[in-house]
C-alpha cells in the first residue's frame, strides 16, 4: 500500500523565542536540541514536499522570525507554489521585514494573540509582549496580507470570548482561530493552570455560535473543542501521518508536534534521508497509519473511520500505551483519568512553570514518563 | 503555535443560493485565495489559509471570470457561450451556488 498524499507541512524552523508561553507545543526538552537544518537542507526540503503533494506550508517554531534565512525559505517556498503562511508571535516584526516578506510571496500571517487583558496575556506569554503585538497588526493588514489571528483557550482567558471576537474584527483579521489547549508539552505541564471548567466552556461555545452569523463572509471563527469535555476523542491530526507532516528544526518528520512523547519510536531526519522516502517508508510514521494497530474498544467502532481512535500521544501520556483508545473516549477503560482532571478543574490550581531553557534543562534531566495515577 | 490545521478538501455542492447578493455585484477573488493547477491530481485547486478546494471543470472557468469586471449574470453569459450544448438553467445553478459557498467563506470581494 502506497503513503496517502500529504496536504500540509508545519516546518518548525527553530526553538528560539521571546515569549514562554504556559500552553507552547514545543517539546518540554527542545533545549537539548540546538543542531538547526541549514537554508540549503530546508530548500531541499520544501521542494520534496512539494513533490508530494503538499500544499499548505506553515512556517512555523518557535519564532520563525529569528530564522535571517526566513524571505530565501519564503521565496522558494511560492517558486514551488506552496501556499505559505507565517505563524508568528509578532513582538520581533517590523514593517521593513512584513515588507520583503511580502514581496518575497508570503501568502498569509498567522499573529497570535494571548488575551484581550494585558495582565492576563502577559502573564501567560511570560513577557511584555501586549502592545507590540497590537502595534504589529495593522502595519501587517496595511502592507495587504490577510491575517489570521489564534487564540490559544484556557481557563484565564476563555471569558473574555465577545471581547476577543471584537478585537480581532478591530484588527482587521479574516479569521478567527479560537483554539482550546491541547494538554501536550508545556501545556501538560501546566495542565492544572490552564484547563477550563465545563461551565466556562459552555458559555464560550454558545458565545461563538451567537457571533459566527454576523461574520460570515467577513472574518470566519473557528473554534476547536476541548477535548477533555468531548464525548468522543477528535481526529487527531486527520489521521496518523495521514495528510499532515512536522518537521522539528533539526529535522526530524513527524506525525504531529507530540509525537516525541511516545518511546520506542523512531522518526527519520531529513538530514539522512529523503522527505520521500521518510513518508514512504519511516517507521515511526508507519506505525499507527490505517487500523491494524487498533485495540478495542477501537477495533469494532464504528467510529474508528471518523476519529482514527483519537491521539496516539495522549494515548500514551494518560493510558501508557500509545495503541489503546484516547482516554478522551467515554468507552476507553481508561476514561476515569479524563474524569479526574475535570474534577480537578473544578478546584483550579494557580501552579505554571514558563516555556523557558532554563525550564527545559531542569525538566530535561529525567526521563520522560507517563503520567500515573 | 499551531493548531491541528487539516487540508479540508471539499467539492462544489448545490444548493445555496447568491439571492442576497444585487444584481450589480461584480465578485472578485480575495487576493487571500489562491487558484493554482494541481500535478498529482491534474486539475485545479483554490487554496486559501488552512483548506483547499479540488475544482471540477467549470469553477476554474468561473473564478478567472471573478476579477471585479463582471457580474453574476455576466459570468453565466460567459460561461453558457463557452460550454454549449450545456443548458442554460444548468451553468446559472452551478455558478450561484459555486459562488455562494466560497463567498460564505470570505474568499469573494466586490
């Protein structure tokens, strides 16, 4: 059997940034991890994937902006018709860079956005960061580029809804991504900080269906659910290396931005070896693609054609195992750990660490484990 | 960061309408949106952030018709004189509803 066709590649072009976000996505051990791809080893790169069928290019970290190398990699990546778009926390933009990125080809920026109160958005990016980010939007709509703005939701800012819907139709944004944490790395970390009470999550829901209708055709919301609450787990990332590909800034193809989590893996490095032969035939990507690997309750579901059997690394960080069903799933055996952590939402805990090398040294001495309880 | 940003593939659909839309509209695509000839699956394809439409035969000829100069009714014209042998009541449905739908998503300006 043939790989699918990959649609979509996040190229995380680095670990270095100036904000230390509770919830980054970023492996928790990304200090140990310093070897950054070359210009000539990302251009490669691009290209293979093109090849393959990819469309969607985010550039991505990180802050991809540290990269000086960033207008080259846009540049190749338009000559090669990839849709490409900057997923930026904007404090290091300025309008001579928006500038050469847009006439180097950059398709669309993604700005993100910690909260419409200042404390509240500083205290979780970890640094001042408020004002430049509402400085940084309008020279990106004046220099023509359709923004995008993202929202990550926890429990600190999933209040402020209406508000973040009118700022970001204030700052001109075409879309709207109103996205719950997703409890991996640093945000699994920070799990007891972050996570939301169904109360909160309800009210925000309804507050997004209320708005969607006097946007349309204006600026599209999206919301991503949290999971946690969800009856069913999400299909997570459409698949297992079904049409979406990582790339880690040392080179690394992953399924997801997680997957690092899950021991016994081995991904290949675009350092060895072709993008088209890791896709192919890598077998970390291989391991969890189609249904053969799949346990029940997931094997007879008739669900397992929509939701894939949910998220191999929350699998594994709440089950132990990375083949059983998404504890997210009220039929896992395992459901009563997502129960636990609802409960204890309910309580809330003002507990963090920050996204920082000083953190991720200290966290990267012990080995990873999964959570027991 | 990234959220899970899925390449979501869909097909024109029937059914929706641009009755709200006056007579004098002339649509033009969102410079967000991108129409490009796809090599694996040799046809057309219009990307825009975070999804993809696979374009059947007639919606790349309509969208290269949606640059602001045209009308609804002018694009159908265009259209009907092209494909002949095509009924007319046919192309009308097929370019209200292609246009509907991606104007729903904000990808049509004018």
């Amino acid at each position: 059997m043939g790989a699918p066709r990959p649609y979509t590649l996040v190229a995380e072009l680095t670990y270095k940034c100036p904000l230390k976000c509770l919830y980054c996505s970023n492996p928790v051990s990304f200090s140990q991890m310093r070897d950054e791809l070359s210009t000539e080893q990302w251009v490669r790169t691009f290209s293979e994937a093109a090849d393959l069928g990819v469309v969607q290019l985010h550039l991505s970290g990180g802050e991809p902006v540290v990269r000086k190398d960033l207008p080259e990699l846009i540049r190749h990546a338009r000559s090669r018709d990839l849709y490409t778009n900057l997923i930026t926390g904007g404090t290091l933009l300025n309008e001579e860079m928006l500038r050469q990125f847009r006439d180097c080809g950059l398709d669309h920026i993604q700005l993100s956005i910690q909260d419409t109160d200042r404390r509240t958005a500083e205290l979780v990016a970890g640094i001042r960061s408020y004002d430049k980010k509402l400085k940084i939007a309008p020279l990106i709509k004046k220099l023509g580029f359709s923004l995008t703005i993202n929202v990550v939701m926890h429990r600190m800012n999933i209040d402020h809804v209406p508000a973040l819907i009118a700022q970001a139709a204030e700052l001109g944004a075409q879309r709207l991504e109103l996205a719950n944490t997703q409890y991996h790395a640093w945000a699994e970390k920070n799990r007891s900080a972050l996570m939301p009470t169904r109360a909160q999550l309800d009210q925000a829901e309804a507050l997004v269906l209320e708005a969607r209708p006097r946007y349309q055709g204006t600026m599209e919301i999206a919301y991503v659910k949290a999971d946690y609450y969800s009856e069913y787990p999400k299909p997570c990332m459409g698949g297992w290396a079904r049409s979406y590909m990582v790339i880690t800034p040392t080179g690394e193809v992953l399924p997801c931005h997680a997957a690092h989590v899950i021991p016994g893996l081995h991904f290949d490095s675009v350092r060895d070896q072709s993008l088209t032969t890791i896709w192919a035939e890598s077998k970390g990507l291989n391991a969890f693609r189609g249904e053969s690997w799949m346990q029940e309750p997931c094997r007879s579901c008739p669900m397992k054609a929509i939701d894939f059997g949910g998220c191999r690394c929350q699998a594994f960080m709440l089950a132990g195992d990375a083949a059983a069903a998404d504890p997210v799933c009220s039929l896992s055996p395992h459901h009563d750990i997502i129960q636990e952590a609802i409960a204890q939402a309910e309580q809330g805990d003002g507990r963090f660490i920050y996204r920082d090398s000083r953190n991720s040294e200290r966290l990267s001495i012990r080995p990873l484990e999964p959570a027991s309880r | 960061m990234a959220t899970a940003a899925l390449a979501e593939m869909i097909e024109p659909r029937m059914g929706d309408t641009v009755a709200d839309a006056p007579a004098s509209w002339r649509p033009r695509l969102s410079p967000r949106a991108r129409l490009r000839w796809d090599e694996v699956e040799k046809r057309y394809m219009l990307v825009f952030p975070e999804a993809a439409l696979m374009l059947n035969e007639t919606a790349p000829e309509i969208l290269k018709l949606c640059n602001g100069e045209h009308t609804v009714d002018g694009i159908i014209d265009a259209l009907v004189q092209r494909f002949t042998g095509i009924e007319r009541k046919v192309i009308e449905e097929d370019v209200t509803s292609f246009l509907a739908r991606i104007r729903a998503r904000g990808l049509l300006e004018g």
